[in-house]
C-alpha cells in the first residue's frame, strides 16, 4: 500500500490486520481507521490486501462507470468451485443467472407473492396479542426470524413451514444452526491466515461435516426434492415462486450476446445454489432490518405516531394491498433513514479490479479487493446533518434533493445491486404496516438508545431486541414525548 501511496493499519506479516477485525468486528474496526486514515485506505485479512473505499466519487466509478473493470466480487477463500449462487458469479453464468432471476422480483411478481406476506404478517400480529396480554418485554427480533423463514419458505420456494407457532419447525432449526455455525467457527480465520490451507479442506470429503454446517446438507435435500416435484409439474403449474422461475424462466434480454448463455436451463445443482444464497441472505438481513426499525420506533415514538397517522389516513379500516402500501411515503423515509443508519449489509458490497487503472491519482491494481465502506460513509458528518441523529425528514421530497449521490447505498448500485431489494421492502412494510395499525411498540426492559451490532457478514444486532407492545386503542391518542 506504502507504494501506492494508500495509508492503513501496519499488518502483521503472520495475520494481517485481523486480530483487530477480530477483537472488535469488522465494521467497527474499519470504522476506527476511517477516521484515522480517512475514507480510502488499505488493510490485510491475513495475506490477502484490501482497499477500503469511502469516497463517492470513486465508488461510482467502481460500481457503475467503470463496472466491466469491477464486476467481480471480492474473492472469498472458501468458495466451492461451482455452483457459487447469484452473489458470487461471474462473467457468462452471472449474466445468465440474473437474468433468469430479475422477473422473479418485478413488480408483478411481488403483487402476486403478496397475499403469501400477508397470511405470514397477520400470524405474525396474532403472536403479538399473546405478547400484549401479557404486558413483559420480549425479543422481537426473534420472532422477526420466525416470521422471515415462513415468507421465505412459501414465497421462494414453497414450502410450508410452521417457524412462526413452532420453535423447534426443522427449517428455522437448519437455518439457525447453520448460521450459528458460520458465526463461531475458526475455520475461516484460519484460512484468511492461511490461505493455503484451503486446498486441505477442500481435499476433505466431508467438508461440510468438518464446519459443523450439516445443516447445507439438509437445506439441499429439501430444496432438491421441491425442484423434483416442480420438474413433474410442467411450466403450466400457475405457482409462482422463485423456485419455478428458475426452472421455466421469464427470460429479460438485458444483457448484450446472451443468446449463447441461455441455451442450457439451469441445472437442479444450480437452482439449488441460487435458491440457497437468496434463503440465507432474505433471513439474516430481512429480519435485521425489521428488528432494527421496531428499535428505532421504540425510541423515537413521536415518530411512530406520525407513521400510525399516515396509515390510517391513507389505508385506515380498508384491506391492505399492494397499492395502497405503496402510498406510505413517509414510511419510505422511515425505512431509509433506519438504512442509513444500519445498513445491514453494508460489508458485503465488494468488487475486485480485473486490471490496473488510475482514479483521480489513486492506482488500484489489478486483483486488488474492493471494500465499499458504506457503514462509515453513512455516519459521515461531511455528507449528513447530525448523523447520529434518526431524522426521516432528511429524506423528504423537499430535502432528498440534499443527498450527494453515492453517500447512500443500502442495497449497493449498479448491475450487481440487490436483486432482492423489492422483495425486501416489501415484506417490512406490510409487516410495520400491519404492527402499528393495531399496537404501539415500546421500549423493553434494559433497551439502550443506541443498540450494539456486531458484524457477522451482515451487521446485526449484538443483543436481544427488547420491546413491549401495547394495543393502540388505549393509548393512541394519549400524548407522547420522544425519550
């Protein structure tokens, strides 16, 4: 880095800088050296050297003008050679596999999915009764991963499950192990110390077994035999779920000399790869989003009022649909400004530079990793009034024209943005819409102002989310301060 004229964290020459990483998570890590080496610097996960980048400027030319030169991802010391899902294809097969997946998430589709939210959220609001009769505080985020697994299950890959009135249902239980196991295993550290020790574990039959991640082995087989039983069905099946879209695509021509790429239908090894990537990355950053948002009403309940009177003026008594929920525009601002300020998936917008170019005086050689640093850059105070502070209104139409572009970017940008951010939003509003037409949500016993999150590829929250519901009847109209 000291060549390229890029300042970071003096590494170790046996770990790199990931002792620090380590100790105390990478997004906080990486926020310490923001603000000691500013918004571009340089750092090593064990051998492997990494380019943080927190300018906007640069971060639109690597993720959008300058794309063909930054369309891979950040390489990852344990990918299996095939079969790699959406998130981490390259070249041909990604092309292919976007474009077999975009029509799943048009506008369309999720009109269609939308009924399968809504019988999912109103289970979910008649869990929260029982909590509301009972008066105690309790971990909504929880229940968050409950109600995440079943739209996921159903609307995805039609699937049955029962996460939400039963704890020990076999698909939150794999889910849950299986994330477990990526989080408190020392597998990864030891090859991004070692990254020669890959080609020993990849050598191991029984890979999975090793990791204590069995829980892949089980997801597979379920998806494989849905797959199955698709397979006999036909294109004429009237399902709609990604699973069938995969199998008997909608094909969107979006990309130049596709033709060649699409003869072949993806095979059931690759359905199954891009049906388990959209599974893990929907439960763990959908439910965090939710959780955080319950968080962040608790403490600002001025503007849960607000929210809760734009819902009955404008869907009140009537059935929610998909229409009606897309006139909620200060729930728009809501969500945004709990993006910015947790954006769950900022560690995982990365690139890779294909070849050796120059930006703005700044060299980033061909191989080298792109880190977005999309936690930092949404909490600088050169770009945000007060970032610390929750203020929706920053995002208002009168104000919105305020943001510099590419200081904000919660979901990525360019070609390889979240596929699934639609599918996102979409499943937060109905479920927030639905919670606050009947309750108001408070602070639990021993809620912090300010909730510790830690990074485990998503950033989540570090602790139970603690919060009590009570029914809006009683107390909507009774005055109310922010704490």
């Amino acid at each position: 880095f000291k060549k390229l004229g890029i300042r970071g964290p003096r590494p170790s020459l046996v770990y790199g800088n990931l002792k620090e990483i380590l100790e105390k998570g990478q997004h906080q890590a990486i926020q310490d050296w923001t603000q000691k080496y500013g918004r571009i610097f340089g750092y090593f996960e064990g051998y492997t050297p990494v380019i943080t980048v927190g300018e906007p400027d640069l971060l639109k030319e690597i993720l959008v003008k300058d794309y063909p030169n930054f369309k891979r991802r950040k390489s990852f010391p344990l990918a299996p050679k095939k079969s790699l899902g959406l998130f981490l294809e390259e070249g041909d097969q990604w092309k292919k596999s976007r474009s077999m997946l975009t029509p799943a998430f048009s506008s369309g589709k999720m009109k269609k999915m939308f009924s399968i939210m809504n019988d999912c959220t109103d289970l979910f609001v008649e869990n929260l009764d029982g909590k509301a009769d009972d008066g105690k505080s309790f971990d909504i985020y929880s229940m968050f991963q409950c109600l995440t697994v079943d739209v996921i299950g159903r609307c995805a890959f039609g699937l049955q499950t029962d996460a939400q009135k039963d704890s020990t249902d076999p698909f939150l239980t794999q889910i849950r192990t299986l994330f477990n196991g990526l989080t408190k295993s020392i597998i990864l550290p030891l090859v991004m110390f070692m990254p020669f020790l890959r080609y020993f574990i990849f050598a191991v039959k029984n890979i999975v077994v090793i990791f204590g991640m069995n829980p892949v082995v089980w997801l597979r087989e379920q998806l494989t035999e849905v797959i199955s039983i698709r397979r006999d069905m036909g294109p004429r099946s009237t399902i709609v779920d990604l699973v069938q879209l995969m199998i008997y695509p909608e094909i969107k021509n979006q990309h130049k000399n596709i033709d060649s790429i699409l003869k072949r239908p993806m095979s059931d090894r690759e359905v199954v790869a891009q049906s388990l990537t959209f599974l893990l990355a929907g439960y763990e950053t959908t439910s965090t989003g939710l959780a955080f948002m319950s968080h962040v009403l608790a403490m600002n309940p001025s503007i849960q009022l607000r929210l809760q009177e734009e819902i009955d003026e404008k869907i009140g008594e009537n059935e929610i649909d998909y229409d009606s929920i897309q006139k909620l525009t200060f729930f728009d601002q809501v969500f945004d400004e709990v993006c910015r300020m947790y954006p769950t998936a900022s560690l995982i917008v990365t690139r890779r530079a294909s070849e050796t170019k120059i930006y703005n005086g700044i060299t980033i050689p061909e191989g080298i990793n792109i880190q977005a640093n999309i936690w930092a850059l949404h909490r600088d105070s050169s770009y945000w009034q007060q970032p610390s502070t929750f203020d929706p209104d920053r995002f208002s139409q009168r104000r919105r024209s305020e943001i510099q572009g590419y200081t904000y970017l919660p979901f990525g940008a360019g070609p390889r943005a979240c596929i699934g951010m639609r599918f996102a939003i979409l499943e937060t509003k109905i479920t927030i819409v639905k919670v606050l037409r009947k309750f108001q949500i408070i602070k639990g016993d021993n809620m912090k102002a300010d909730l510790d999150v830690e990074s485990r590829g998503a950033i989540v929250p570090k602790d139970p989310v603690n919060v009590k519901v009570i029914r809006r009847e009683t107390n909507i109209n009774a005055g109310i301060k922010d704490s």
